[in-house]
C-alpha cells in the first residue's frame, strides 16, 4: 500500500501520507489562545496515526481571524499554547504544520475593521469592507512574516499560508473581489503581488529546510473569476517560494458547487501536472481504497481527510489494520488492533 508508505518534503519526514487538513475549531477565547480542547483535538489524530496535521486557520492579527473564537498568532503569548500541542503531537510520530491567514472582508468579529483590496462585501448580507492603503498592506505583509517566526519558535515543521477560501490572499487574487488600479490590482501579475511579497517575506525568516506550503481555491466557480488555469498561472509566479500547493477551491463569492467523493482531485492533478510541484488533494475523501487509487496513479502526493477525521481520529489505524499496512501502532493500544 502506497498510502502507508513514508513521505519526506525538505527536512519533514511523514510516516504516511494521510493528512488532517485545517479545520477551525472556533473554540478559542478572545484572546486567540491554544487551550485544552485543541490540544486534545490534535494529539487525539496524531495518536490515531495521521501523518501530517495541519492546524486550523490561526489569525496574524486580530481583525485577520475568521472569528473572535478563533486561534491567534499575532502575539508571542500565543507560542507557549501551540508549542505544547506540537511538543505532544510530536511526540506521537506526527508532523505538524500551522495555517496562518488573514480574513479579510470575512472577518466576523468585533475586535477590529473589516479590510479588502477593495471596498466590495462578500454579499448583499455583508458589511462592507475598507479598502487598504499600500501602508496597511505592508503592515499586513510584516504581520504574516512575524507570524511565520513565532510559528518556528512554536515548533511547527512547517507552515501553511492560507491563499484559499475567499480570505484576504485569493481576495487580492481575484479579479472579483479587486478591483484596485495601483500596482496590487487589474493585471495577473498584479493580483498575485501581495501574495508574491508574503511569501518572499516569511521565506526571509522561514528555515530554509522546513517546507512552505500553500493552500489556494483553484476555481471561483463563476464567470469572470479564478479558474484552473489562471490558477496555474498564479501558481507558475510563485512557485520559487512554495514547497507544497494543498488544493482546495470555492470560498470567494457564493457560487453553487457540485460536489461529490474526491470533487477536488481533478483541481490538484492539474497543478501537480502543469506547475510541476507536489500537492494535497482533498475533499470528501473517505475510502482507504481511493487514497490508494489517487496516490498510486500519481494525481496527488499527500491525500487529506477533513470530516472523516472529525468522525474518526482512528481512521489510519484502522485502515491499517483492515490493509494490512506498515504501520507502529501506540503500543498502549497494540491489543486492539492485532495485525497478523
Ligand atoms: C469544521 C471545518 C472547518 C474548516 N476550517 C478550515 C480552515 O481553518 N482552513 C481551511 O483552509 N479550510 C478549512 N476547512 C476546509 C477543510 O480543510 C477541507 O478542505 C474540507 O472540509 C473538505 O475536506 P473533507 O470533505 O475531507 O472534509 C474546514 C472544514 C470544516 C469541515
């Protein structure tokens, strides 16, 4: 079984290729702090076996969280908490990676204005953002880099921007959601700057060894937006900075989706082929079987499981067990999955 089977990207050597992808939780306090339900949350699937985890969406400011609830890391009182989650999921054999994201116009808190590229609301429903000034947006673009820096003094080994899902990143990347007329705006090239110089940034402080990952949506799903191939494109300016693209798509504007088992790969093995970088696929994977046929034909290299994790956090070991696949199970549960 090739799902099993090690996995290794820069210095990060994972035990298989089974991913937990960010998932908030909403269930930190005002402050953004790591508390006992996210350690539980992720030790839990790193005792389960997963092979890489990546933490949930974790706010570089406090107007940049989805939510007041969510995970912060625009402080250094915020390292203490997730070092002792990504000492313990460590310690399981896991890996970990931390989203780092900044909202946008989809921040829903109080604790701050409402930003964008542009002065366009997410819907009818919305409040409407403010636009950026350039010296905002250099603010900001510091705010992900000194993120990137507590998040190594946190341990993790490695990082996840989050350039997906309609936050402030695929915002600027999209030519529905900016609308701007200076350098950040109207052409690709344009669009993909701010994400451009987020990157070069965090690589400045980033250790050179741990990998750089990139979750992005692939397609808006409507006329006049993002699709697969302006995608590549994007993806094409930036890969020198970028280790790893986790393929998702959807998020910017409301837009009817089709969705069915695995309705993103076709997004991933089109990056994978095209930028010639490795990717996470995901999206309602649930099947041990189907992790083996994407892996196997080469359409992905790492395969994630959001809600199945969710329902199951024994999911690997059990999928081991029933494949018979190499693995070392926590030796305090070795009685209940006898593997002959
Ligand atoms: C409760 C929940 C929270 C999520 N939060 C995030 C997040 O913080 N960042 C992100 O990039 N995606 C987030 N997602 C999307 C998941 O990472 C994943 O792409 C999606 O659930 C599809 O995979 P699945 O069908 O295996 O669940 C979230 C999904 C769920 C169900």
């Amino acid at each position: 079984m090739n799902t099993f089977d090690e996995y290794s990207l820069k210095s990060m050597k994972l035990k298989n290729k089974i991913v937990m992808p960010p998932m908030c939780m909403y269930s930190a306090n005002n402050l953004g702090i790591a508390n006992d339900f996210h350690f539980t949350h992720y030790t839990t699937r790193a005792l389960g076996g997963v092979g890489f985890i990546i933490m949930e969406a974790t706010g570089i400011s406090e107007n940049g969280r989805i939510s007041d609830s969510d995970l912060g890391i625009w402080d250094d009182s915020h390292i203490d908490g997730l070092k002792k989650i990504v000492d313990a999921v460590k310690a399981y054999g896991s890996k970990i990676a931390i989203q780092i994201n900044h909202a946008g116009r989809k921040y829903e808190g109080k604790s701050g204005k409402i930003v964008a590229p542009s002065a366009i609301g997410f819907n009818e429903n919305s409040k409407l953002p403010i636009e950026l000034s350039k010296d905002e947006i250099k603010e900001i673009i510091l705010a992900f880099k000194t993120a990137a820096i507590r998040a190594n003094k946190a341990g993790f080994d490695a990082l996840e921007v989050h350039g997906a899902h309609g936050y402030l990143i695929h915002q600027f990347l999209s030519p529905l959601s900016n609308l701007r007329e200076d350098e950040y705006g109207k052409t690709l090239e344009n669009r993909t700057r701010f994400l451009k110089e987020i990157l070069v940034s965090i690589k400045e402080v980033w250790p050179a060894d741990k990998p750089l990952i990139l979750r992005v949506s692939a397609t808006d799903y409507v006329e006049g937006g993002i699709d697969i191939k302006e995608m590549v494109k994007i993806i094409n300016i930036i890969k020198p900075y970028v280790d790893i693209v986790d393929v998702s798509s959807g998020g910017l504007v409301p837009a009817k989706i089709n969705i069915f088992p695995g309705y993103q790969i076709k997004l991933a093995e089109e990056i994978k082929g095209q930028c010639k970088l490795p990717v996470i696929t995901v999206g309602l994977i649930t099947e041990v079987n189907m992790v083996e046929e994407i892996l196997s034909n080469n359409r992905a290299d790492l395969v994630a499981l959001g809600r199945e994790l969710l329902r199951n956090p024994f999911w690997v070991l059990n999928c081991a067990k029933e494949k018979k696949g190499s693995i070392t199970l926590p030796k305090q549960y070795e009685r209940a999955f006898p593997m002959e």
